[in-house]
C-alpha cells in the first residue's frame, strides 16, 4: 500500500529547490542527511562537550548524541526515533535544538539523568561556507556535502552524572556547523568491490579557532599519498569580511607510539602575500567513534533504525586499553589553544590520521609515530 503524501508547513514559503514538496529531498540515496553539530569547552581541557542532531530523511530516522569528557571518562547519550516528514522542528526524546536567530543564536536542550545541559549559542562572528566537501570510495562519491560553521560563545547549565557545571559565556567557546548531502549512515552498504581494493587511508584536518579580532576556518583532506582532495582556508572579521588565506600546509607532531596531534602549526598566506603561522596545542580530546556515532564506533550509528522512543547512555575510561586501541581509527576532536602572529585563541583541532599517509610517514594501518 502506498503511503499519502500532503503538503506540509513549509511547503507555504518559497523556499523549494526541486520539484517536490518540502516532505521530501531530492535524492534517492539512502546515505541522504541533514545534521548539525556542536561542540564546547571552558579553555582548561577539564571538560569537552560535543553533540549534534540529525534527520536521515530516506532511512525515515530522526537522531541526536551527546557526549562529553571530563577527567578521562567519557558520558554519552543518544536518542533516536521515526521521522516520517519534514518540519522545522529540531528535537527528538529528550533532545532539542531551537533557533532562536537563524546563523547567530540557538539553544541546545539535553535532558538524560547521566548528562543534561539547557545550553544557548551566540556567534561571535558570521558563519562561514565552506568549500564543497567530496570524498570518493573508488568511483563512487561516498561523501557528497555543504556545510556551513561558526564559532561563538556558551551560556547556560549543565549537569554531568550529578555534578553540576556552569556554563558562563566570558571563558565557554566552541564552534558549531549545518551540513547536509551524502554521507555513510545507517545500516552499513554492501562492500561489493571495494571491500576487496579499500583505500589505503585517510587524512583529515579541520581547524576552526575564534579569537578577539577575527575568526579561522581551515580544512585540508589528503589521500593516502597526499593528494589533497579538500582545501579551505578563511579569516573572517567583526564588519563580515572573508579573507581568503591560500593553500594551508601544515606542521604536525605526534605523540611517540600514537597517531596522537600534541601540537600543529599551519601557514597560511594573505590576498597581499603576507603570511600568517597558526601554532595550535591540544589540551583535551573526545573520541569521535566512542559513544558519539561516527565511523568505527561499535555502540550507535548515526541513522540507525533503533525503533521507536529509544535512548541509551554509556560511560567510558579513555585509559581502558581496548578504548586507547580504536583511538587511532577514528576521528578525534581536540580543544586547541591557538596563536596567531601574537594574538592567542581558542577552539577545536579536528583530526584523522587513518592508515597510510605519505607525508606524515605512516605507511600503514598499524603504524605509529616515532
């Protein structure tokens, strides 16, 4: 039997980019998703917070996570549930995101018992576009996504396990961003060929820094022999200006038996030639595939069908050895303690280093720095 459609609220507005109605997205592909994510911190590397939520309009799921680190344990939650149309409502169980104005100020709502937090963010500087984000397995494009970001500052409460934890918008920073298109969710897809010939690896960096007189934007994508597949670098100022900054290269060490960033630096170069040196320390860190969804994470997927009204929650030691053995398969957020040609600032170092990667010197999946 075939399922009714009708038109739904935004169907009013002119606002349609295909010829169907809002209820639906253009493409078949079942990867399809609409997300959006959030991170937080205070500037010690005590506690991290990141958490999103996302709709997967073609696998009929609405989900979010929460998870945040403090000390060396890790809390997460998920919720997750049917999503049967589009809406400009933003929550699923005891999650919801409410925006207040649209690219400058949301609220961020979790109410779990292990971890809750009624959170609102306010850009500090205007969001930025970033550049067309591809990635290819094989022939097939794999990752097909826009996706805007912002940093700004944290207001509000939250509570960790019975601790409480103000939320006080002088000393919390982050960054948050709107992505949507084509990425790996849900139940996994067959590996027909490219089970038999996978990539060699992966490299990923993504750099967004707020401090006091403008804002940092860089992304780099590399294959396995350095081919870089993705290049972004912008500063943006109070007054909306975007400057862009050229090809970045960048400078990172890694812990001696990891894959682990313990600092970085990136040079960029201005419109008139001038350069610009970014130096970057990490001070505190939440594992991407660790309870929060992403790739290699063996508890939730991000569109997984869970059923209806489901919630979970799981607490983690990030020095459990069977915890430290998934670090360097994954993507890692760290807090970053920026400087930049003397002015300091703050936000996040996000990194993957998976198997080969030419210009770092792994040569393999197993391999570690030196």
């Amino acid at each position: 039997m075939g399922q009714e459609m009708k038109p739904i609220d935004l169907d009013e507005y002119p606002v349609h980019q295909a010829p169907l109605s809002m209820a639906r997205v253009a493409s078949t592909d079942r990867n399809f998703y609409d997300r959006c994510y959030f991170n937080a911190h205070d500037r010690t590397g005590d506690v991290f917070l990141v958490t999103g939520l996302g709709v997967y309009p073609n696998l009929g799921v609405v989900d979010a996570f929460a998870t945040v680190r403090t000390g060396d344990t890790q809390v997460a939650v998920r919720f997750s549930d049917a999503h049967d149309g589009a809406s400009t409502k933003t929550e699923v169980g005891g999650y919801r995101v409410e925006v207040i104005k649209p690219l400058q100020t949301l609220r961020v709502v979790c109410e779990h018992e292990d971890l809750s937090f009624d959170m609102t963010w306010e850009g500090a500087f205007d969001s930025v576009l970033e550049e067309h984000h591809t990635l290819m397995s094989g022939p097939r494009a794999i990752l097909d996504a826009t996706r805007f970001a912002q940093v700004g500052s944290w207001s509000g409460t939250m509570s960790v396990r019975g601790t409480d934890i103000a939320v006080d918008p002088a000393v919390w920073t982050g960054s948050r961003d709107r992505s949507w298109g084509i990425r790996p969710v849900g139940e996994p897809d067959p590996a027909g060929r490219m089970g038999d010939e996978p990539p060699g690896g992966h490299w990923w960096t993504y750099v967004p820094l707020r401090f006091d007189d403008f804002a940092l934007m860089i992304i780099v994508q590399e294959s396995p022999d350095g081919y870089r597949t993705l290049s972004h670098a912008t500063r943006t100022f109070p007054d909306g200006r975007v400057e862009q900054l050229g090809w970045p290269r960048t400078e990172i060490a890694y812990r001696p038996g990891t894959r682990h960033p313990e600092s970085a630096r990136i040079h960029l170069t201005t419109p008139a030639g001038e350069a610009l040196v970014v130096d970057i320390d990490t001070i505190g860190f939440v594992a991407l595939n660790v309870g929060a969804g992403y790739g290699g994470d063996s508890d939730w997927t991000h569109g997984e069908w869970r059923g209806r009204n489901w919630s979970s929650s799981s607490v983690y030691d990030l020095t459990d050895p069977a915890i430290v053995a998934k670090l360097p398969y994954g993507t890692i957020d760290h807090i970053a303690r920026a400087t930049c040609n003397g002015s300091e600032g703050w936000g996040m170092f996000e990194h993957a280093v998976m198997g080969r990667h030419d210009p770092s010197g792994f040569v393999g999946w197993l391999d570690m720095a030196k």
